[in-house]
C-alpha cells in the first residue's frame, strides 16, 4: 500500500458511495459468506495485525450501514 492517507480517506468517504446508489448489491452478497465465518471478527484478527482488524471492523460496520440504507429508502419513498 503506497499511500495509507489515501486508502484511509476512501474508506472515510466510502459511505457516501452507498448513499448515491453506487455501490453494486453483488458486491455485499460476495462479502457475505465471508461475514459468516468464524474467524472473521476484530478480535480473532487482532491476533495478527492490528490493521487487518480494523479493516475487518469496517467491512463489517459497512455492510451494516448498507443494509440499514437498503431496508430503510424504499419506506422513505
């Protein structure tokens, strides 16, 4: 990862993707499986790197954050 700056400030600002509709369904429905495993949770990650945890944190909390934007906009229509 060349520019760690960077990288974070597009994480910062990927919610703003799903609010403007951009961000595809497949793209959560392939992250899903993964979601479901065991292992793949802050702490267990945490184990190995500190960073990898964090990013695991925020896949997490994004999916969360899409699927809230999904259920609630067709009731604000």
């Amino acid at each position: 990862m060349a520019n760690p700056t960077a990288f974070l400030e597009m994480l910062l600002g990927f919610q703003s993707f799903i609010d403007k509709d951009m961000v595809k369904k497949q793209n959560f429905d392939m992250i899903r499986p993964t979601l479901a495993e065991e292992g793949f949770n802050k702490e267990n990650i945490a184990t190995k790197s500190a960073a990898a945890a964090g990013l695991c944190d925020w896949i997490r909390n994004i999916t969360i954050y899409y699927d809230i934007v999904v259920s609630v906009e067709p009731k604000k229509q």
